[in-house]
C-alpha cells in the first residue's frame, strides 16, 4: 500500500477531488483501492500564482499562500494513474504548482466498531 500526498492551490482541488472520483479508482466503502481521501487545509510558502492568493502570516513572519493537502491511501497498482490523475488536474500554468510524494504503508490496521468487552 502507499499514501500520496498531494501540496494543491486552493482555486485547483475541487477539479483534483473530481478527476480522482471519477477515474472509478477511489471508493467509500472500505474495499480494496483507493480510500482515507482527505483535504487539509494548509498555509504554504510556494509561489503564488497571483497577488491576491498571498498573504502576510504573522505568526510565520512570511508571506504564504493558502492551499489543500490531499492525502489518499491506495493499492501499490494504483500510484502511477492516480499520480498522473492529480498532476492533471492540479496545474495552474505555473512551472512549479505544488508536489505529490507517495510513501510506503508499512502496516493498515482497522479501527473496528461494536462493544470493547
């Protein structure tokens, strides 16, 4: 299994989450392939694609941008469509608009629900 990890500008994610959905490799219901798809939202200090996406952090003393981290869990088969599927539909015709890592799961243990006799 990998996680991928995806540093996406905020005006891109929606177009991200639904090219991901609809490649049919993401599910909901826990089987096999793609699942765990979460957004967070981040503060970045990756160039911003226009002035009005940069702001001042004052807790950071420097200018960031807001922008989404997806991150998915999937099947080692997966990797390479779902990469090619978020560098599509992440980019903002800048020559650098974020990065995608992809790390090995060592371990995937279910936190099942009922009684805890």
């Amino acid at each position: 299994m990998k996680e991928i990890k995806a540093y996406i500008h905020n005006h891109r994610i929606a177009d991200v989450i639904r090219a991901v959905k609809e490649s049919g490799l993401c599910n909901t219901d826990g089987t096999l392939g793609c699942r765990n798809l979460a957004v967070i939202p981040v503060q970045s200090l990756l160039k911003a694609v226009d002035a009005k996406e940069q702001h001042y952090s004052v807790e950071l003393a420097e200018a960031v941008i807001n922008e989404c981290r997806l991150e998915l869990i999937c099947e080692d088969r997966q990797v390479d469509e779902l990469v090619g599927i978020i560098d599509r539909a992440a980019r903002t015709g800048q020559a650098e608009a974020g990065w995608i890592y992809v790390s090995d799961i060592t371990a995937a243990i279910p936190i099942l629900g009922g009684s805890h006799e």
